[in-house]
C-alpha cells in the first residue's frame, strides 16, 4: 500500500501506512463542481459518511434516525432522490436492515446508519446478508450505553458487537475512520469491499468523529475509486449464485438480470437452495470464513505513526487515537520514544502487522472508551510479555481521554 505523510504538530513528520481513496465533490459546492477544483470546506463526520457514500455510488439508503448518526439519512434524504436514488425512512431498525438487504439483490448499492440500540436490533439481518453473501454497509455511530445510554456522549463499545454481535460463527469486515476525511475515504472503502467481497461491510464511527467539523480538502473527483460487484458472464442455466474460485470471489446476478437462483437464510448449496448435507454445509461455512481470510492484505489496514525508534507503544483507534497522536507530540519533546499504532480495520484484526511492529517496544498503553474491547486482542498477541509491560486506560462516563491523560500513563510507564 503507498505511504503518506500523517503531519501532527509540533512532532516531525511520520510515514502511515494506509490505502488513499479519492472522492467527488459534495452537491453543495456546485461551483467546484462546474470547474473540477477541490477546494477546503468545513464538513462534519456524518456528512462525510453521506457523500463518501454518494460517491461510491450507494442509490438506495433505508433507515431510522437516531442519535448520534441522523445526519447520515436527513443528507441522503435529500440528496438521493436528485441522482436518481431512492431514500426510505422505515418503521424501526429492524425493518431498514432487511430493505437494504432486499436492494442490494435487486442491484443497489445500499447503505443503513444508525446507533448502539438500532445496531443490536440489525444484528439478525447483518447475519442474513452474510449468510446470503449480500453486499450493504452498515454505518454505526457509537453512543454510550449499554441501552438507551447516553446518546449524546461518546464511547467505543461496540467493537466487539460489530464482530461477534451476529450470531453463528460469520465473518466480519469493520472498519473504523479517526478524522472527517477518513469518514470520506473508508465510507467508499467500505462500499467497495462489500461489493468485492460480497458481505455486510461495517463502518464504526464514535459520537465525536460523527459530529466534529474539520476543514477538508477533497481530493480530485476524477480520482474516485469505486469497485462494482461481479457480474456473471455464463449463460442463466449454468449460474451458481454460490461460486466456488481461487479467491472465494464469485459473480452476484441481480433479481430480474433473467438469472435463477434461490436466497434463504438456511444453509444453502452453490445454487442458494436449502441443504442439510454435510459436505455442502461445510463448503458454504468454508467459503464465508476463507473469502476473508485468504485475502488479509486487501483487507487490513493499520497506521504506524512514529513507531520506527518507540520504546512505549500506543494502540488505540478512533477519537483517542487522535488524543494519543497530541501526547505523543507532548512526550517527544520531553525526550520520551513513544509512538501509535492504529488500526483502521478493526476486523479482521491486523494479527501480523501488529506481532511485527510490537517485537521491539517495552511497553504497550491501550486507551479506549469501554471496559477493555481492544486491549483483549493485544493480550492475545503479546502472551511473551508480562502483565506489566500492557497497561489499560479505560473510560466509560461519557467523557473523553484526553491527551494530557495519555501523557500522564506515558510519563508513568516511562
């Protein structure tokens, strides 16, 4: 993947390895538009979740506000319909799962967002579309909770939900944005790999990225990376809605393209109908796992800021990745080698990456805002290293980690 500079001031340039997506421009600038130019607006996080999502080419979004993500649908409510998309505000949670599902198999790009209850609500439809092989994409504003919570104030609680919160052993592909630009980008990554891979995509966001203003310069529309499903090019007779390649990639016709096929959310043979062999039970489960597994290096995404000379290591994502990044500028001047990673796919977990850039550090501080998501898997990666050398920081009262507390853990273990 290519490298680009991650500036934070006054800590000296880092190289972050992450993929670059190019976007279009928001419908607001029309005068941008006209000129092709990209110029710096001020765009709230949700904003930019919408028209990422417009410009990956979502044309059908259904779904229930709720606070922190309601901005995602008043945008697409009023933008989808001038492109020719279809906006529908349904009845619950519930139901807007089950529409985007029921889109995508009639050849939409389809998009949801909601919050913390809406999401464990949605959690039996994401399991549909995974078992069906469905592309949509899920945006998740997260809230405080558990519950109705606090629904104003921020928190990261739903990391493991977002991986394990379907039931039945399906894989997950989440990814997690930490600035308004990156909202853009891995909103239109996450479409993308739905897409590619044919699955329910989740993009998880934190109630300050949601609704923080940055100013961003949109990169050149004729940039814009949009992946399309594979179409199926044999004959309708010969069509496996189920199949079998190298990469466990398979075409994906679309209800009324003249392609028979059967979708249920039962056990399935290639052709979707129901089975309960053995043999063809074990393949589909197969297929949903390596489709995965076998393609990690499209799939993980992982910055490593300041990482090269660290002896103390930050792992964290989000909102306090970006408290972590403002301490590290603090401790650099005082002489302390501390650096970031940050995983901008939460799932799959970037097992490898993380093995090799933590060979070298003494200790690892793991700020978030829940009772100990993250920090489960760093344990699960660094069984070498004593208790001592991993250090929690967990909040969960609705406020935030700030930098100067980071500081103070850094200071501490240093």
């Amino acid at each position: 993947m290519p490298k680009k500079d991650i500036k934070t001031k006054p800590a000296p340039k880092a190289k972050a390895t992450k993929e670059t997506l190019a976007v279009k421009p928001d419908s607001k600038l029309e005068e941008i538009q006209a000129t092709r130019e990209r110029k710096s607006v001020l765009m709230q996080g949700n904003e930019a979740v919408a028209y990422g999502a417009l410009d990956a080419g979502v044309n059908f979004f259904a779904g229930y506000p709720i606070t922190p993500s309601t901005e995602v649908a008043e945008i697409l409510s009023a933008e989808l319909p001038k492109r020719g998309g279809v906006f529908v505000q349904m009845e619950d949670e519930i139901a807007s799962i089950c529409a985007i599902t029921g889109a995508s198999l009639a050849g939409a790009k389809s998009l949801t967002a909601t919050s913390g209850p809406g999401f464990s609500l949605m959690q039996e439809g994401i399991g549909f579309a995974k078992i069906t092989e469905t592309p949509c994409v899920v945006v998740n504003v997260q809230r405080m909770g558990p519950s109705t919570g606090m629904p104003t104030s921020p928190a990261q609680g739903d990391i493991m939900q977002a991986k394990w919160g379907s039931h039945g052993d399906s894989p997950a592909i989440v990814l997690y944005p930490a600035s308004v630009k990156e909202s853009y980008e891995l909103t239109i990554r996450a479409v993308n790999l739905s897409e590619k891979y044919r699955t329910c995509v989740i993009l998880l966001l934190d109630e300050v990225i949601g609704h923080m203003r940055e100013s961003v310069r949109l990169p050149d529309m004729a940039n814009v990376r949009v992946i399309n499903r594979i179409k199926p090019t044999v004959p309708p007779n010969w069509y496996k809605h189920y199949d079998e390649n190298q990469k466990y990639l398979s075409p994906l016709a679309s209800y009324g393209e003249g392609y028979r096929f059967h979708v249920t959310g039962l056990t399935h043979d290639s052709h979707g109908f129901p089975t309960n062999k053995s043999g063809e039970a074990g393949e589909m489960m197969d297929r949903l796992r390596k489709k995965i597994s076998y393609n990690m290096r499209d799939l993980v995404q992982i910055e490593s800021y300041q990482m090269e000379d660290a002896t103390i290591a930050i792992f964290t994502a989000g909102i306090t990745a970006r408290a972590a990044k403002a301490a590290i500028a603090m401790a650099r001047s005082e002489g302390i080698k501390v650096g970031l990673l940050r995983p901008l796919t939460i799932w799959p977990f970037p097992d490898e990456a993380v093995r090799k850039m933590l060979r070298n550090v003494e200790t690892v501080i793991v700020p978030e805002l829940n009772q100990g998501q993250l920090i489960h898997e760093i344990q699960r990666l660094t069984k070498d290293k004593s208790e001592s050398n991993l250090i929690a920081m967990q909040r969960v009262n609705g406020q935030l980690i700030t930098p100067n507390d980071i500081l103070h853990k850094i200071k501490e273990v240093s």
